[in-house]
C-alpha cells in the first residue's frame, strides 16, 4: 500500500506504474517489477519520480 | 559537524546502504553526482569536508578525485591508491615490486610477443583481461594459439587504443571459487568465497557469495597488498593455490551489497567510520 511518502511514476520501457520508497535517490538504479528493465531515477518532485531507462554499461564501468 | 560528500554517477544498492550508515552514524552526507559538476578551480565551492569517490564510472571518478585533492579536499581513496588499482597492469606491477604473491603477467602490444611472453610466464592457458574494466567483462581464457591469435586481432582492429595492450595473466587453476577480501587501512574486516560453475567467478557474473573466515595468512596477504597500493578502501580478488594465497586484482571502489548479509559484518558502516578516521587525521 502506498503510503503519503512514497514516489509514483511510470516505466519508460512499459508503462506499467512505478512506486518508490521515501528514501529513494535521483540517479537511483531501479528494476521495473513488471518488465523487469533496469531504469535510473531522473527527478523526484513532491511525490512524483521521472524514471528513464537506465544507461548502459561503459567499458570503465565496475568496481 | 563533518559532512561526507559522496561522488557519485548513479546510486547503487551500495550508495544506498553507505547513507543509511552514515545516518546512523550521525554523519551529515551530500550526494555529488559528478555529471552535474564543474570542475572549475577558480569557481569551484564545497558544501563537504571530505569526500568519498563511489562512481561507478573510474574515468568520471578519477578526474573528480584529482579535481577535489588539489583544491585541498580529502577524497578517498586517494588518486595515488585509485590510479594504481584502476589498472591491472600498474597493480600487478606494485604487487611484483613488493613481493605480494600474484599470478605471473606481462603486457604485449603484438601478436609475436605475445606468444613469446606466454612462454615466459608458463605457456597456456592464460587470461586476457582489459587493464581498466570490471565485472569480469572481456575476460578471455586463452587455451591455445588459434584462440590467442583471434583475441589479439579482435581487439586490433575492434578495441580502443587501451585495448590494445594487451594484459596477458597466468590462468591460476581454481577450486570452484575464489576468496574477496574487504579490507580497511590494511586490515580485513571480512571476507566472502565467491563460488561458480564458470571460471569467472565474480558476483556480477553469478558467482555466489558465502562467508569466508579471515585466516591468519588471509589477513597477511590483504595487509601487504594493502599496504603496496597505499592502503585505502579496498576489495581483494585473492585465488587460493597449492603455493598459497596469491592476489588476483584490487578493486578501489568496491561492491559489497550482496556480502553484508552473509559475512554479518556492516561493511558501510566501516567505510562511514573509516572516512571520519580520515578526516580527524586530515584536521590535525
């Protein structure tokens, strides 16, 4: 159940609508639990989020 | 109060659980995500005191360390441990410098050296890795000269010009696993066995993490390796061979979502503790 703190938004790969917990981050990596596509948190405004596809790995990514 | 700016690109899990310790810690954070910023000394205004370079992306990191150490912010890890560990070469060579076991190496840029360096170093099979990546990404396991021959033209003619130095690293025989070892200013709070079917057993390719306990010759290794790139906030790929323990790579800006919960230890909450130890000394 959404609670007033959480963040709603929609996945940019399959519309299915996105709810995210309060301590949610922009620039957070995030999984749509429909399509399961990685996306990436670009704003959080009261309690909405826009979410975008998440960028893909470069050749200097990792550890 | 201290404030501990975190550099960023995106937020992982990781990130996640390094606020949540600071939090709890008492520790004020600032999110930098790097992108946004302009690295301009004569303009450039710090709402931090210290900062902590977790960006997934080692170029942005890099520059964003240098930027910040030279107008008089501590980052860590510092450029000096992050330009050695970024490079499998330049690591392997300070491991080689300081008598830290590590597989046998060499860098080629030709097919003709190559043949003749893996000669050296034992003849095949052997591994070639890119110097800068992760993740066990374009890692190849060279068997024989047809599939050494194909790799080294494949990154001719496909690779950047990084690609084409190619890191030749003797293939150390496994037992299903190898060990990563987290290690803080030297000492080894913990440590997870990943395990895999597949030669590449790291975590972001499926291995499995379980709990490791620190031995004896475990905590040895990870302090002189340690202590060889200049100490810092590491993880260590360590394989364990009939000789001993010897150190694959050394990752600085490490991954350790999936290995809190089986080891029990708060490794976030030892990296907050570590950089406010930092600080405290940086103030002096």
């Amino acid at each position: 159940m959404n609670t007033m703190k959480d963040f709603s938004g929609t996945c940019p790969i399959c519309d299915a609508p996105v709810t995210l917990p309060s301590d949610t981050q922009v620039s957070e990596v995030i999984s749509c639990s429909y399509c399961k596509s990685k996306l990436v948190v670009e704003s959080l405004t009261k309690q909405k989020a826009i979410i975008a596809k998440a960028p893909d790995v470069e050749e200097d990514w990792g550890e | 109060m201290l404030t501990l700016g975190i550099l960023h690109t995106t937020i992982r899990a990781d990130e996640k659980l390094i606020i949540e310790a600071a939090k709890k810690a008492g520790i004020a954070t600032q999110l930098i995500d790097v992108r946004s910023e302009i690295f301009n000394p004569a303009t450039y205004m710090a709402n931090f005191d210290i900062a902590l370079e977790r960006c997934i992306s080692t170029v942005k990191g890099t520059y964003a360390t240098h930027f910040l150490e030279s107008v008089g912010i501590p980052v860590i890890n510092s450029s000096a441990v992050a330009s050695i560990c970024e490079d499998k070469f330049l690591t392997s060579l300070v491991l080689e410098k300081n008598n830290v076991p590590t597989p046998a190496f060499a860098l080629v840029f030709g097919i003709d050296e190559a043949r003749q360096a893996i000669e050296q170093i034992g003849g095949f099979p052997v591994v070639i890795k890119p110097n800068v990546g992760s993740w066990g990404r374009l890692l190849a396991k060279i068997n024989d000269m047809d599939a050494l021959e194909a790799i080294i033209e494949h990154k001719d003619v496909l690779g950047s010009p990084q690609q084409k130095a190619v890191y030749i690293q003797k293939f150390i025989e496994k037992p299903g696993r190898d060990i990563r070892a987290f290690v803080i200013d030297g000492k080894a709070i913990c440590a997870v066995y990943r395990a895999s079917e597949h030669w590449i057993t790291n975590t972001a390719r499926g291995g499995k993490a379980t709990k490791c306990l620190v031995s004896k010759e475990l905590k040895h290794i990870s302090k002189i390796a340690s202590d060889a790139v200049g100490r810092g906030i590491l993880a260590l790929d360590v394989f364990e061979t009939d000789e001993g323990l010897t150190i694959n790579e050394i990752n600085h800006t490490m991954e350790f979502k999936n290995s809190e919960e089986p080891t029990g230890v708060s490794i976030s909450s030892a990296i907050v503790a570590y950089c406010v130890e930092v600080y405290k000394k940086y103030e002096k």
